[in-house]
C-alpha cells in the first residue's frame, strides 16, 4: 500500500449485488439490519467517513452512527465535491447531527461555498480542479487529524483509491441479486495492475454474506 504513513488507514465498505454492481438505475440498496449494524460499527470506530458527491445527490445518506445505546461521537462526514454539485438540503449538511467538511477546488462558485458555511458546513478549497488529487485529498485528512477513513462509495470515489492502491480493507456485503450492465459497476476503473486480496472474515448476514478484505501487495 503506497503512503500509508502520511494518509488514514482506509476501509471502503459496499454493498454489491452477485454481478458486483452497487446502483440500479436510481435506486440505492437497502441493507438489512445485520449489515447495517456492521457498517454503523465502522462509522463508529472511524474518525471520518467520506463519499462522492454522486453518493449524495442519488442517496442522500445521513452517514451518521445510529447504533442502539451508542453513546460515542459522531464521525466527521467528508463529502469530495470539486463541482459542488450536491444540493444545499442534503441529510450530510445539517450540521446539528455531525460535523461536515466539503472538499471542493476553485470550479465550485463561491455563493454555494458561504451558502454552506452558513450552514455550519466546513468547506476546504483543495486547488482548481474541478477533479482533487485522492493522494492529496487523504493527505490533508491526515493533516486535520483523521487517522481512520471509511469509505462508502460511490463507484468513482471507490475507483479512485483502488486503482492507486490507497485502502487497507474492504468490506463487501454481498446480496444476492444479479442486476446486469445497465447497473454501476463496484469498480468502474481501468487498473493497470490486478488487486489481489486475502479474505480475512466471512459473516452471513440473513441471505446476504459480509466479506472482509485485505490487499496483498505482489502480482498474480
Ligand atoms: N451499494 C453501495 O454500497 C453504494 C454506496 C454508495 C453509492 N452507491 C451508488 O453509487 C452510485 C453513485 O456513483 P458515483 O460514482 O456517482 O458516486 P461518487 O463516487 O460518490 O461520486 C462521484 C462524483 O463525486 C465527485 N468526485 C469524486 N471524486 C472526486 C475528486 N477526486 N475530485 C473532485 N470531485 C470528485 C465528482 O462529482 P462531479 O461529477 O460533480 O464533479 C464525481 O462525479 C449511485 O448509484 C449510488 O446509489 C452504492
């Protein structure tokens, strides 16, 4: 894993159907209780947890722990949106539930940036895009504090840090429904290398198996 001494310890969590696809047309995968509890226990022990701003805009997640008598803190919610293209009324805006910080770059106008501030939200400018650098972006998370990431998609933001290796886990909940081409691949990403990875924890989670991944440097 390349800079993992200047960056978070990543884990990228997904739900995927048999065929590896996360979105049908629109429509956002509803995890059953099992598997929500695995992934409100990632948010819980992460100190940020980040999504694109596809992710937003289709599913508009609160990204907050909501674990029956958890009593810790809420993670900072990192939305990477070069564009701003979110709207103003997402879930992940309201800062009354969680701290929020945008990544953004110079192509986003400057009435949303303050339209944001206003509304508690963090906004850091990271150059002038609109596309931010993933190495620099995990590197100025290190720089606020963020020690562990979590990662919850979508497929561009997944990419991103698969194909320039910037995860130490992945967790995969499987569900088993085939959703063809016409859906958003997990992994929409030109590699130049395969990924291999170790299993290191199978869970069956109703009809649905959560796996837990590790990379494995060293090629096929
Ligand atoms: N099954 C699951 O677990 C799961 C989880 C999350 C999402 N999803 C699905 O994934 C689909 C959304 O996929 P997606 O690829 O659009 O989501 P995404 O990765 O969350 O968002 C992609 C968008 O975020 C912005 N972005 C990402 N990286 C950036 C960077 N480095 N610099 C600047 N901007 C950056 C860009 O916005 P602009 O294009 O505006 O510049 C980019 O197009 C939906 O169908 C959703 O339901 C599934």
């Amino acid at each position: 894993m390349r800079g993992s001494s200047d960056r978070p310890r990543v884990t990228i969590y997904t739900a995927v159907s048999l065929d590896g696809r996360i979105g049908f047309r629109g429509r956002r995968f509803v995890l059953g209780t099992c598997e929500q509890r695995i992934l409100h226990h990632y948010r819980s022990v992460s100190d940020a947890v980040m999504v694109g701003a596809g992710t937003v805009i289709s599913d508009n997640p609160s990204l907050t722990v909501r674990l029956v008598d958890y009593k810790g803190g809420q993670p900072l919610r990192v939305v990477v949106d070069g564009r701003l293209s979110t709207p103003i009324d997402a879930k992940v805006y309201d800062t009354s539930m969680a701290p929020t910080l945008v990544v953004t770059s110079e192509a986003s106008p400057w009435e949303k940036r303050r339209r944001l501030e206003e509304k508690g939200v963090e906004v850091v400018v990271a150059g002038p895009g609109p596309w931010i650098d993933i190495g620099f972006l995990l590197s100025l998370l290190w720089r606020r504090g963020v020690r562990s990431l979590l990662v919850e998609g979508g497929a561009t933001l997944i990419g991103e840090l698969v194909s320039a290796m910037f995860f130490d886990r992945l967790v995969v909940a499987v569900t088993p429904w085939l959703l063809g081409s016409g859906a958003t691949g997990f992994l929409e990403k030109r590699l130049v290398e395969p990924v291999r990875l170790r299993v290191e924890e199978i869970r069956v989670c109703g009809v649905d198996v959560v796996l837990e991944l590790r990379p494995l440097t060293g090629s096929l």
